[in-house]
C-alpha cells in the first residue's frame, strides 16, 4: 500500500487510474470527469505529481451518470440518488441495492409525467381548436387572458 498527499493508505497502485484512463475507459471527455467531480458525483484524490487519480470503481458511477444523462435525467437528480452511495471506497451492494430503488422511483415519475403529457399533446394536436382560451396545454386556467387578445405567445 502507498499513501497519498494526506497520509491516508491507498489501495495498489494498479487500483487507481488517471483521468486520461477514465476518459478512455468511460468514454467520457476529461473536462466533463472533472465537473462530475467539482459537482460532488465522483471523486479523486492526487498522487506524488499533483495530478488526479480515481479508484477503479468510479468507473462504474462515470457509467451510470452516462446511461442517466442519455435518457435525460438532470445531474442534481443523480446527485441525490447517489448521495447514500460512498465516493470515498467501493460500495457495498447493498448501498447500490438502495440507490437503485431510489432511481426507479424517479423513472417511474418520470414516466408517469411523459404519458401525461403525450396524452395532453395527443389531444391537443388531435383537437385542431387552437384555442388560446380553452387549451389546458398552452393556457392553463387562461392565465393569458388577463394580457389581452391577439398572439401573446409569438
């Protein structure tokens, strides 16, 4: 075992990668590894040359915030699924069990949302009124209707 700048023991030098092996591992770019970690996703300790170095089971979180961010969950939701999840060694299965459960909670609100608003959308495309005043979609409880007639949303 080796140290790092603070004293701490570290794990085998063969259990620590660079952001440049991340990057390649992960297929993430290097600056957006390093906003992940300023925002509190992942994280990296420095080695002898300053220079960051992540345990190998990051890797595993850098994927995850890839599958999240292509299905288009905003990073604070991960943030908060993550948060019971320990950045400083690797996470017990239970942990991941956890976050899981808390993650499929968010999908499927999620999800409820789109159907709702693909059911919205369905009838209002379906309707053809293009009603200002009676449409729930664009006008909910006519808010409009108190700035006047005319093409307030162009």
């Amino acid at each position: 075992m080796t140290s790092n700048r603070r004293g701490k023991p570290r794990a085998r030098p063969d259990d620590w990668l660079s952001i440049g092996e991340v990057s390649a591992r992960t297929g993430a770019a290097v600056s957006a590894l390093r906003f992940y970690e300023e925002i509190g996703l992942i994280a990296s300790e420095r080695d002898d040359r300053n220079q960051r170095q992540y345990p190998r089971h990051m890797l595993r979180r850098v994927a995850l915030i890839a599958v999240a961010k292509r299905i288009g969950i905003p990073l604070q939701d991960l943030r908060e699924a993550f948060a019971d999840v320990p950045l400083d060694r690797p996470p017990s299965h239970q942990e991941w069990q956890r976050a899981s459960r808390g993650w499929k909670r968010r999908l499927e609100e999620r999800r409820q949302t789109i159907e709702r608003l693909e059911a919205e959308l369905t009838g209002c495309i379906g309707c053809g009124c293009l009603s200002m005043k009676a449409c729930a979609l664009l006008n909910p409880d006519d808010t409009l209707g108190g700035e006047g007639v005319g093409a307030l949303r162009v």
